[in-house]
C-alpha cells in the first residue's frame, strides 16, 4: 500500500501561484511514477503532469509554461508548482502514484484550488 497526502492548495487571485506537494509513504519501489490529476466541477478528471522516478516529465498541453512537476526521490515528495493561475485551473488536484499500469495505482484525497477573476 501507498499512502498519499497533499497539501498546498487554497485561494488565489488569476495570475498567481500555489505550490502543491504530495507527500507519500509505504511501500514505494522503483521505477514508479508521480503525478496529479484534477477534477474542476461539473467536468472530468484529468491528468495534469506526471514524472518518473527517473525525472522524465510530461505536461498536459494547457498547463505548459504555466505548470511545473517536479520531485524529490529522498523525500518521496511530489510537487506541482503552478503559475500564471488562471479561473478554469479551478479544481480539485488529486496526487497519484504508478507502479507501472495505464492507470494510477493508488490516489491521495484531493486538494482545493480556486482561482478567482
């Protein structure tokens, strides 16, 4: 089992910033992946950024230049560094963690982003 905490979401003004972390612990093995989803009301969930064990990471094409994923493997820490905020970021962000399979294994509770005009 992984357990998956998050923290850093809240309220922000358009065009501001929030950091999201994701602390996981249990049993977590390499290679493994990292990432976040998001959920916004009334819409589906959808993957925002994802990140390897190894570093590799990918973006979601509405949040490149604006969203950054990134790790600390020591830490078994994921984060997701979000500027240039805009309304339609709005969403509850969930933490996953991959062993490997098409989908995540193991997701954290979600955190609230809101993002006022």
């Amino acid at each position: 089992q992984v357990q998956l905490v998050e923290s850093g979401g809240g309220l922000v003004q358009a065009g501001g910033s929030l950091r999201l972390s994701c602390d996981a612990s249990g049993k977590i093995f390499s290679p493994n992946a990292m990432g976040w989803y998001r959920q916004a009301p009334g819409k589906q969930r959808e993957l925002v950024a994802i990140i390897t064990s190894g570093g590799i990471a990918t973006h979601v094409d509405s949040v490149k230049g604006r969203f950054t994923i990134s790790r600390d493997n020591a830490k078994n820490t994921v984060y997701l560094q979000m500027n240039s905020l805009k309304p339609e970021d709005t969403a509850v962000y969930y933490c996953t963690f991959w062993r490997g399979s098409s989908r995540p294994d193991y997701w954290g509770k979600g955190t609230l982003v809101t993002v006022s005009s």
